[in-house]
C-alpha cells in the first residue's frame, strides 16, 4: 500500500488514481502536463459523482476486514459500471457480477457443505445420518433431482421453494434436448408434468411451515423427489429445522448428481462445488471404476485450486464382503490416484481427507425399534460381516462401526470449529481474485486510453502533414500566381509599348 500525495488516502501500489480523491498516481503514464491536468480534473469530478451516488454503503457487522473489502468493491462496481467508463471500454460483465455476488454474499454470508457425487452415490442417505432424520429423499432409483439445503430455523420448521422463471425453464428445456436425454423425457411424459408446468413457472418464492416432521418430510418429498411431476419446476428447495443443531449461518447442500444427463442440472453442482466452503465427495466404496474416477476428477477441477476443502466419502462400505479388510486395500487403492496433482496433491492429504461410512446401517441402528422384517434381514446380513449375531446387545457397535460418528467429530473438529475462520479466508481469497480482475480491468482502460490518445497524436500528426502539404502547395499555386503576373505585366507593357509605336506611326501619317 501507498499514500495518495494530495489526500494521503491509503491506495494500492497498482493502482492509476486514487479511489478517494482522483489524483493520478506515479504508475500514469501521460506525460503532456495540459492533458494530465484534464483528466485528473475529470477524473475528481467522476469520483466525487460516484461517491455522491452511493452514500449508503453496504455495512458488514460480522467482520470488520470484510466490510473494507466491500466497501471498497462497492466503490469499485460503481465506477466498473458507470455509463462514462462503459463508454470507454466494453466493461467485463462477469467482473461486475463476480463484484454483486461478493457484496451479497458478505452481507449475510452462508457456510456451504456441499454433498457432491454421482447418481445413487449414497448423499442422500449420509445427510439423513448426519441429521439424524430420514427426510432427504432417498430411492433404489435415482431420487435427488433439485438442489436442496438444510439450515436451522428460529420458530417453526419450514420448507421454502424457489421457482424456475420462464428464462430459466427455457435454458434447461433446450439443455434437455441438447443432452439428448430420452430418460427426462419419458419420465416427464409418464408423470404428465407438462399439465403442472403452468402452475409454477415463474411464481414467486414460497415458504410453508410445519408442525409435524411426517408432513415436513412428505413436502420435501413432493418438491425433490424424482417420482413428482412437481420437482421438474422447481429450482431450489430450502428445508429448515429448528434442532438442525448447528450455527445458523452452516448450511448442508444436497445436490443433483454431477453424471446427470442434462447438462444444466449437473452444471449446478458443479458451481456449489466452485462456491461450497467443505465439499462431500460421496462414491461407493466397493470399487473404484472409471466412473467413480471420473467424478472425483471433476470434483477436484472445481476446486479452485482448493482441495483441503474436500472429504472424499467412501459410501455404503458394509456392502463390502469383509469390510475392514476390503476398505483397507480399497483405500490403498485410492490414494495412489487421490495423491496425484489432479487431486490432493499429496499422500499425507489424501490419507487424512478419505473416510468410509456405512450411512443406511447407521440409520437402521438408530431407527431398531421401528424396522420392519426387511430391514431387520437387512441389519441382520450386515452384522453377520462384523461376526456380530446379537444385534440388540451390539447396537452401539454396528452403531459406532458405521463410522458416521466419526464422521459428526470430523464435521464438528475440523469444519464447523473452524467455519467463521474458513469463511473469512474464502472471502480474503475471493476478494483478492476479484482485486486481480479489477486490476487487469483498469490495465485495459490504461491501454485504451493510451490507444486513443495515440490515435488521436496520430490524427494530429496527419492534420500538421497535410497543413504542411496544403501550406506547400499554397506556396507552389502563390510562385505561380507571381510567374503568371510578372508575365501578364511583361505582356502588358510589351503590348504597350506596341501599341505607343503604332500610335507615333498613325500620328505621322496624318501630318503628311
């Protein structure tokens, strides 16, 4: 940082002008003094304008660092986005998006566990666990089709659906086609959607409280769930529960599956995972295929170059046939991939950052007394893997060989310990991204300006030639103009003189 010579306003070292004042820095590079002294002029009377037309600044009471950073991004949208600066240069649109986003997200900032995977990876269930409530939708057949969070609630549980408008319906309906996904449009014809589309395009955000955890969860049912007409028109469903049990501002994420044939809804995964704070990455355990491969590649190139902040989640392990033995070798297996740059980018990394959970054995433990005989034969195979046959005097075992309250010390430990001070360092990171942006923005200004004012040198120059040259040619027509009248004047007094003589002759032949 630097201090403006005039205001002594604290600026960056990059920067052209001062953001308090407009007084050009040491880095411009305008050497005539007339024209410096005309931009600056512009430029204070631009800045004084901006600051004019936003008095109210947004204020960030939970971070005092953060509130700089926006009040500084909040100055910067102005100017980025200002019609005499767009007049200048074509502005960068995702610039100033990147800066709204970062404004809002500051004002009430979320701290977002994603849980990321493939279709049938098992995210469902492992939120169920975690909750300690069945009320993610979960299915033997794909069942999450619309991005649902989970976040505490102060009165009443609540579930609030947010809507696709026309715009957005249109961009995943073309998404369908362009995916060629025969699959969405069997079931969407099978469950008659289209007959429902006209109730809920485009309507306004709806909140609906619960008393009951049965109608909470058929709601939530109703709007996620794959086997709805209904899940097609909705884009985001918000589920709160007042004994969530965590920070208010700790939000679980269920997401769409990221092989989803349609491209825009696996793309909404994708940007949670970009955007999440912690990410889940749920695969099965029993194999790690292509596929399995696949997707922990492509949870890793959302990252941002931040991979601490995924937990890859080996899901449904007790399926394996000797599951400590098998998730040993299994997890062996893994590593030699995780390590690799593409992921963790280290051994240590991907050794500390992989688990493996048993979540529906889990949530069969804890739900015993009210299982049905399959789900009883269900326990019963499973408990058979860990040489346990009397599972009513073994269920905090399986309970504690699930590994789910394992997972609960790594959440509370590692993650929400430490949310505020992992969200303030994805702020810092963000804003300091954004900073790089503003700076190559103005780098681009700089040059366009320095272009124009080239151009414009150029046309000076071009103006002074031909004023030379016209100045020339004047010069050239003005000896031409004197040739022709010293000519005219030598034929004049040559015609002159011609005509005395023939006077003098006329006169004597007279006098004769």
């Amino acid at each position: 940082m630097v201090s403006c010579q005039e205001c002594f306003e604290k600026i960056e070292e990059y920067s052209y002008f001062c953001k308090n004042c407009g007084t050009f820095t040491n880095k411009n590079s305008i050497e005539n003094d007339e024209l410096k002294k005309l931009y600056q002029n512009k430029m204070k009377t631009f800045i004084n304008k901006v600051q004019n037309e936003n008095g109210n600044e947004t204020k960030v009471l939970w971070n005092e660092t953060i509130n700089r950073y926006v009040q500084t991004l909040t100055k910067m949208q102005s100017i980025v986005s200002h019609p005499e600066v767009k007049d200048t240069i074509r502005t960068n649109t995702s610039l100033i998006t990147n800066i709204t986003n970062y404004i809002e997200k500051s004002r009430t900032p979320e701290f977002h566990i994603a849980f990321v995977g493939a279709i049938k990876a098992g995210k469902s269930t492992l939120i169920n666990a975690l909750l300690g409530k069945q009320l993610a939708s979960t299915s033997v057949t794909p069942e999450t089709a619309v991005l649902t969070k989970f976040r505490v609630a102060k009165d009443n549980n609540y579930v609030k659906l947010s809507f696709y408008n026309s715009h957005e319906w249109e961009t995943l309906w073309k998404s369908v086609h362009d995916s060629k996904s025969t699959l969405f449009l069997e079931e969407y014809n099978k469950l008659q959607a289209d007959s429902e589309k006209g109730k809920w395009i485009g309507q306004a955000d709806k909140t609906i409280a619960f008393d009951s955890e049965e109608s909470l969860k058929a709601e939530i049912e109703k709007w996620t769930s794959s086997k709805q007409a209904t899940h097609y028109f909705v884009k985001e469903v918000e589920v709160g529960l007042t004994d969530f049990g965590l920070p208010e501002q700790v939000v679980f994420v269920d997401t769409p599956g990221l092989d989803d044939a349609v491209r825009y809804r696996s793309d909404v995964t994708r940007r949670y995972i970009d955007r999440a704070n912690a990410v889940f990455a749920c695969v099965k355990s029993d194999a790690m295929t292509g596929q399995e491969l696949a997707t922990l590649y492509r949870v890793f190139s959302n990252t941002r170059y931040n991979p601490e902040k995924v937990y890859v989640i080996g899901t449904q392990w007790d399926t394996l046939n000797r599951p400590d033995e098998n998730w040993k070798q299994q997890k062996a297996e893994w590593t030699k991939y995780l390590k690799q740059d593409d992921c963790y980018g280290n051994e240590i990394l991907a050794e500390k950052n992989v688990f493996a959970v048993a979540s529906y054995l889990y949530n069969l433990v804890t739900n015993y007394e009210n299982l049905d005989d399959d789900s009883m034969f269900e326990i019963e195979s499973t408990a058979l893997k860990f040489r346990i046959r009397d599972i009513e005097a073994n269920l905090d075992k399986l309970k504690e060989l699930s590994n789910i309250d394992f997972l609960k010390h790594i959440l509370s430990t590692e993650i929400i310990s430490k949310y505020q001070d992992i969200l303030f360092e994805d702020l810092e990171q963000s804003y300091l991204d954004i900073k790089q942006d503003i700076q190559t923005f103005f780098e681009d200004v700089r040059k366009n300006n320095i272009q124009l004012l080239d151009a414009a040198n150029s046309d000076i120059d071009q103006i002074q030639r031909e004023r030379e040259k016209s100045k020339q040619n004047l010069e050239e027509v003005q000896q031409q103009r004197e040739s022709l009248v010293n000519t005219l004047n030598l034929v004049r007094r040559s015609t002159e003189k011609r005509v005395d003589e023939l006077c003098d002759q006329i006169k004597k032949l007279a006098t004769r």
